[in-house]
C-alpha cells in the first residue's frame, strides 16, 4: 500500500473479574455462560489442594456438581486430551472450567475445543497456520470459564492452546477464537500457595512474554504499552511475592502482568519462545524457567536490533545504564529466583543441536524475533545458553 499504512486486527475482548475472594462468583458465570454440568479442569498437584476443594464447594452449592477431571500432565499432550474428553462425554457434561497452571488452562480449553467435534477432524488440523482454525465446527466448541492459580502463561485471556504432539515431542499452538474464555476469574488468593520454583517460572514466563512482544518488530502499538507496563509489574513485584508468598497486594499484580504478557504477544513472541519450546517439549523443563534461564542470551543475540527500545524500557522501568543496566537487572532478578545459570544446569545433558536448531526454526515464535533466526545462527545461540 502506498500510503504506508499498516493493516492490522486487533482484539482484546477477554472479560476479566480480578480481586481477592473472587473465586465465590465462579458458579453465577458458569450459570450465566448456559452451564448447568461443567467439568473442572485441573492438574494433578492442584487436584487434592484446599483450592480444588474450595472451587468444586461453589459449584456443587449452586447445583453444578463437582467433576473434576485432572490427569494434566506439565507438558499436556493428545493423550491427556483424549482422556479428558472420554471424562466430558461419559459425564454429560456442557462446558469446562480451566482450573490452574498453564497446562491445565490449554488442556482444558483443548477438551471444550475437540470433545464434539465431527469424526474425522484431527486436534493437528487446527494448528495456528492461516485459516486452520476455520476447518472446526465453532458451534461445537463448549463454553469455557479460566481461573488461573498461577500468575504467568496468561492462557485465561488467549484464544489458543499449546498441545506437545506424543510421538514427535513436538510442541504445537491449536489456536480458534471461540477458545477465548467466556470469562476469566483473576484471584489472587489462588496464587498463594505456589511453590517457590513455580512462582518464579511462571513469573518469569510473563517477563518473557512481555519482553519478547516489546522486541518484536510488528506494528501493534496497544500491546507495546501493555508490554512495557506489564515488565514494570514483573520487576517491582516478582521479588516481593518471592521472598513472602502472602503478599496479596504483589501476587495481584503479578496476576496483572501474566495476563497483560498475554495480551502483548499478539504482537509477536520470538528466540526466548522458539528456544525453549522445543527444549521443553523434549527434555520436559518447566516452560517459564527455561524461558528465564535462555533471557540474558537472547538479549545479547538481539542486542544489534533491539538496543535502543531496551535503553527506552529502562528509563521507564527505572533501571540505570541502558540495554547493559537493562541486562544486569535481568540477571539480578534471576539470581534472587534461584534460576539456573544455563541448559546445562537445568538439566538439559547431551542436548541434540541439530534437532533441537530444527524444531526451533519451525516454531511459530521465531517469526517474531527482531534479528532473523537461522540454522547457523540458532545453533549458535543454542551453544551459548549450555
């Protein structure tokens, strides 16, 4: 187009109910989306804790019943799926109440997404590619309602899921615009009781998120605000909810900005993603550590690209001394989480560079990486964070 002009679609229609004790409103949503039989989608951990309990109370005062399906696995794959739609279709149920983690919230959207669909149609069909999406009958799709209990994927405002394909380790984002919850229930009472580790993943999965979609190069000038407030959150008040997992006024903040990194990342995602997606998906690393522990040397990779806009995120954040200050403010916060310094001290022995390079590339984060990825350049960066 001559006018230079960019052509875009924006959308940000996730209806949000934030605030401590909310979770006693979940059943008059459930009613209000047409709910009469949900299923509550959880993970294992989460599954005999005071806040399953807690939730399944509301629903089963209010004559919802209280099924609970939670056989989750970290990394949610086809067969946890087809397990959790065998439980929706034997209990007659109309709608799924996502109820966690990150990997609860996708699994529970991909059991709503998939449980009536027409013979025939594959979860992989609906791959985020072009129009894949249109291939679903969206008529078919159950409602949904997402309460997370962490504070980081954001999953509770997306209209997708990410699926790890069994067979191949493969890590895949299913993506329909019906799979946008209904409504979401931000209370950060549910947060209390992370784990210390999971707090500061998941934490630092929104950073990632909201640092990626601020890099990105793509023109969305209402997520790059969200982005950059949405990083101010993480770093004033990830160590707080750190060093004392009580402090309700931080743990909401951080509910904030995970679902404000969500929001931003229609903007593009990019190296931080693409590296560790495919780390995850086979050597099973918890999703927003590995992001954390790959940060400081994307941040070097993309430093010819992204100097500038970093030096202007740290005037705003606060942070002294521009892209360098920027990155020893990220290596500090990483250090106060206890992150692992490399792949290597996650875990990750013997790692296979040229699959892994190669699952990289076919991500569909590294589109949005400010410098572009190649096979020489990705396996660099690869060998840098062992």
């Amino acid at each position: 187009m001559s006018h230079g002009v960019p052509n875009r679609n924006w959308s940000y229609p996730t209806a949000i109910k934030f605030g401590v004790g909310r979770l006693a409103e979940l059943a008059e949503h459930a009613k209000a989306a047409g709910l009469t039989k949900p299923l509550l989608v959880t993970d294992k951990a989460l599954a005999y804790l005071p806040i399953a309990s807690e939730a399944l109370d509301v629903l089963d005062k209010a004559g919802l019943g209280r099924a609970m399906f939670s056989d989750v696995d970290p990394n949610p794959n086809e067969k946890n799926m087809a397990d959790g739609i065998d439980a929706f279709l034997k209990g007659g149920h109309d709608g799924v109440i996502c109820f966690g983690g990150g990997s609860a919230l996708d699994l529970g959207k991909m059991i709503a997404l998939m449980a009536r669909q027409k013979p025939g149609l594959s979860v992989w069909d609906l791959e985020d590619v072009d129009d894949w999406w249109t291939r679903a009958d969206a008529d078919a799709i159950a409602p949904i309602i997402a309460v997370p209990t962490t504070a980081g994927t954001g999953s509770e405002v997306g209209r997708a899921g990410v699926l790890t394909n069994s067979e191949t380790h493969k890590k895949k984002i299913i993506f329909h615009p019906a799979l946008m919850p209904k409504v979401t229930i931000c209370d950060p009472a549910l947060t209390v009781g992370m784990p210390k580790f999971i707090t500061a993943g998941t934490g630092m999965d929104a950073l990632a998120h909201c640092l990626e979609a601020y890099c990105s190069p793509f023109y969305h000038p209402m997520s790059q605000g969200i982005a950059l407030e949405g990083m101010r959150l993480v770093f004033e008040n990830l160590p707080k909810v750190y060093a004392d997992p009580n402090d309700l006024m931080a743990r909401g903040h951080m509910m904030s900005a995970a679902a404000m990194g969500a929001v931003a990342f229609q903007k593009g995602l990019g190296a931080i993603h693409s590296l560790s997606h495919p780390i995850g998906a086979v050597y099973g690393t918890h999703h927003g550590t590995t992001n954390a522990v790959v940060m400081p040397m994307v941040l070097d990779f993309n430093r010819p690209a992204i100097e500038d806009r970093i030096k202007a995120a740290a005037a705003y954040l606060g942070i002294e001394g521009g892209f360098d200050g920027f990155r020893a403010a990220v290596m500090e916060l990483r250090k106060t989480l206890a992150i692992p310094e490399t792949l290597t001290a996650l875990g990750v022995k013997d790692p296979d560079l040229a699959l892994l390079t190669e699952m990289a590339l076919e991500d569909p984060s590294c589109g949005g990486n400010p410098i572009e990825m190649t096979a020489e350049n990705t396996r660099a960066l690869f060998e840098a964070c062992l």
